[in-house]
C-alpha cells in the first residue's frame, strides 16, 4: 500500500523547511491502537541540508500519534513547535553563535 504523504514548506530562521506528512502511516497500527500513526519528514532544502535544531544533517523522519500532531494545529505547526523548542537548548545556540562569528583563519 502506498501512503498518501502532504506536503508544504516553510521558512525558519532563514531556512526553507519542507514537511512531508502521513497522517496515517500504518492502517494495522490504528486498528491495534485505535489512533493512526502519523509519518512526518522535515527536511531543510535551502540550503539544501542545512542544519536543524533536531538533525545535524537537515533530515529527521519521525512516527508519532496523528492526535499529538492535530493537538498542536497540523503538521506544520507541529514542527515550528519542535523547532522552536530544540532552538532553545544551550547546544543550538551555541552552534547558531558559531555559525555568526567569521573565520579569519
């Protein structure tokens, strides 16, 4: 079975995000669990692997409940949510610090 997958961009902090989504990944899953399991892939595509908060090399695919994902209002600000959240630990800021400062060696 081929799963039907939305898909939107975004920008973030100067990056285009693209989010492909699976509202219902597995059909088995929602019969056992009785909630659809839900697919997103986010990808960073200009620049083109661009590091995230939550990858170091601009892809992350990742399962949760669907209910989780329609909770914070879809797809996308789901993964504004997550970015925003990852953003915030002293690791990505220091790697965003990094990235401001030029090298002049």
């Amino acid at each position: 079975m081929e799963n039907d997958y939305q898909t939107e961009q975004f920008v973030w902090r100067d990056i285009t995000i693209e989010v492909r989504y699976c509202p219902d990944w597995s059909p088995s899953y929602a019969e056992i669990y009785g909630y659809p399991l839900a697919h997103l892939e986010i990808e960073s595509v200009n620049p083109l692997k661009a590091a995230l908060p939550m990858t170091e090399t601009g892809y992350r695919s990742h399962f949760c409940g669907a209910p989780l994902i329609d909770e914070e209002g879809g797809p996308l600000a789901f993964v504004r949510a997550w970015l925003e959240q990852a953003a915030d630990t002293p690791e990505w800021k220091a790697q965003e610090a990094a990235a401001r400062q030029f090298s002049l060696f």
